[in-house]
C-alpha cells in the first residue's frame, strides 16, 4: 500500500506531498474538472506501466509552468520508497528508476510486492474505439499475470520498427541477398514474440470468460482475441514456419504502407454479450459499460485467489455515468475487495462529493483544487 506520495514537476503540480494513514485503504480524490485528480492516478500508474493509464509521452508530463526539465513520482511502501520519474536532456530524454533513492534499471522491485490496476472514464468507450485500445487493456491484465509480456511488447515493436525501415529503403531498389538474410534473423525473432504475445493473451482471454462473475449482476460474456494471426495461422500445426513465410510474402506489402500488416499488432479483443446475442460494440452504453466492470472485476477475484501481492486499484471518474443502482453494486464490489483482503487499497476519483456517500464511512476524502490536496 502506498502511505505516502510525492509528485514534482508532473502535470499540473510542481510539488505536491501527502500522507496516507495506515487504516485508510480507499483514497476518494473529489474536485472539478482539470484540476488534476487524473493527474494524481496518473501518476501513481507510472510506477507499473512504463507509460502509464494515458499512454502519453514522457516529455508532456513535464509541468511547462515550473522551468524544469524533469518529473518524477515517489511513492513509499511498506518495502521502500520507488521513484518513476523522467529527465529531458539537450537531445534525448531517459528515464528515471530509483528504489530507496539508489539508481536501478528498472521497477520490478515494486513489481515484486505491488501490481496496479486501472479504469478510467475513457474506458467506457472502449468497445467503440479502436483495437490498439482494446489490445492496450487486455495487455494490462496479461502484465499482471506475467513478469515478461511487457518486455516481449516492446521488444516486439523495436524489431518491426527496424524491418519497416528496411523494408522501406530497399521496397524500390528491391531486396539482395545479404539484406535478405539480414530481415530472416528479424522476422525468426518477431513471430516468436508475436505467437508468444498472441498466446498469453488468448489464454488471458479464455480464463476471463472461464471465471467471469455469475450470480446475475452483470452480463454474461463470452471474449477472444481475433485477427489473421489468430485465426488463421496459430490454429495450424505448423504455426512458426507460416507465420514466417507470411512475413515473407508481405515484405513488399508491408514497406509500401509503412506497417506490419500480420502479426498482435493487428490483432482486436472482442467481447460477445450472451444474454443480447450481440458483440459489445452493438450495446448500449450502459450495457457496455456493466460488461466492463463485470470483466475488471471478475479477473480481480480470479487472481486475488493466486497473488499474494498488494493490488492498487485505480478508478478514475468511473462512477460518473452509473445510475443508482449500479453505482451502489459497483461501491459494493470496491468495499468487499478491500474489507476482505488486507492487499487491496482503490483510489477513485469524481467530481462530486456527494457521488461518494456510499463510501462515507470506508474511505478518506481529499479535495483536489489549484494545484493542492486538502
């Protein structure tokens, strides 16, 4: 849990510190609009995701009004005090990792007793914006389950940067035999990273639909990953060598429009709603949205069963468009998490106070205006 938070030169804030008190697990940032409480979550979330819930660029981080050329976020835990944070230099940025203020490459010592999840008010969207976005939170959850699939991410990204630019130098002049060779190494180390990206979210997938919440309260789903790689090579015995041979045949493809036409990149989450008969995208607004909240929980009770770290729940202006009823299931799911289980602490975020009453007894409130926290 997280007792105590500093944020510099981040957003709207140019050096904010607050305290937790150890009994308070749930946190309710109230205030305006653009007064920085997303700001906060957003915050607290780079110190698991690289990038975080807005998948922003680092120097836009920066607060422009400060004159500095940094942020970072510290955090102290009951295992230390981590810092998430980011400098721009003359011609590159590079960010910054520490742990009890000593220089490391990374956060997975955070990770080692802390993981975050997350929903924001833009998440109610999901299913009407586009694949990247789905793929973005069915990847979230397969972060959580597995220490090396954000690794494989990246990793996977740098290598079909580096063949589209080849590709796009040679697409005119045509390809030789030693640049030939030079993209066989590349594309033998993109479709292994690609089926293994591909597998762990189809088993991601399957175990969402295997273990979703069914005493009535939300919508029974059923989910896959689709696209061609999924569909229509992985279900073949000889997955590995299509997969490549299809990398081949779209070398020419692929550098005239500047993108990997086959592979997770392209691949969409979708959602099926069982009772309507319909895909997700179909639903009401309202619909969609019980079906998010019914997955997002539904994977928290799956995996609290297995992992024994601490679980950050962020929920940024969710409650905003619930009617009653649901909003008071969705604070019933929020309080059970955190009464029955000493890991779990939520920070939810709203522009009105009042919106929290539910939470009146259970949770410390903090007013978010002008930069402050009172």
């Amino acid at each position: 849990m997280i007792n105590k938070l500093q944020i510099n030169n981040f957003r709207n804030y140019k050096n904010l510190r607050f305290a937790i008190p150890e009994d308070s697990r749930i946190v309710v940032l109230y205030g305006a609009n653009g007064e920085g409480k997303t700001n906060i979550l957003e915050g607290i979330s780079l110190l698991f995701a690289s990038n975080g819930l807005r998948k922003a660029k680092y120097e836009d981080m920066i607060n422009k009004s400060s004159g500095q050329k940094y942020w970072s976020i510290i955090a102290e835990t009951e295992s230390g005090e981590f810092t998430s944070g980011y400098s721009l230099g003359d011609k590159s940025g590079k960010r910054i990792y520490k742990v009890n203020e000593k220089s490391v490459r990374n956060l997975d010592e955070f990770r080692k007793d802390n993981y975050i999840l997350w929903m924001t008010y833009e998440t109610d969207r999901l299913f009407m914006q586009s694949p990247s976005d789905r793929r973005d939170f069915i990847d979230m959850f397969c972060n959580v389950r597995s220490k090396i699939h954000a690794q494989n991410l990246r990793d996977y990204e740098k290598l079909t940067r580096e063949r589209l630019k080849i590709l796009k130098r040679f697409c005119e002049t045509g390809i030789n035999q030693d640049t030939a060779k030079w993209l066989d190494v590349i594309e033998n180390k993109i479709v292994d990273l690609g089926i293994k990206i591909a597998t762990e979210r189809n088993l991601l997938a399957s175990e969402l639909e295997e273990h979703q919440i069914r005493n009535g309260e939300f919508p029974i789903f059923k989910t896959k990953m689709s696209g061609r790689l999924e569909d229509e090579v992985l279900s073949q015995e000889d997955s590995h060598d299509r997969y490549r041979t299809e990398l081949v045949n779209r070398r020419q493809k692929d550098g005239i429009v500047s993108s990997t036409t086959l592979g997770p990149n392209r691949s969409d989450w979708i959602v099926f709603h069982e009772g309507k008969q319909i895909n997700a995208e179909h639903c009401s607004a309202g619909e969609q949205k019980l079906l998010l909240l019914g997955i997002f929980f539904s994977f928290i009770v799956q995996n609290i069963k297995s992992d024994s770290r601490n679980l950050i729940i962020l929920l940024d202006d969710v409650v905003a468009h619930l009617d009653s009823n649901h909003r008071d299931l969705f604070f019933k799911y929020v309080k059970s998490f955190v009464i029955n289980s000493q890991n779990i602490s939520a920070w939810l975020s709203g522009t009105n106070k009042d919106l929290f009453d539910e939470l009146s007894n259970s949770a410390l409130f903090y007013k978010i205006s002008n930069g402050g926290v009172f």
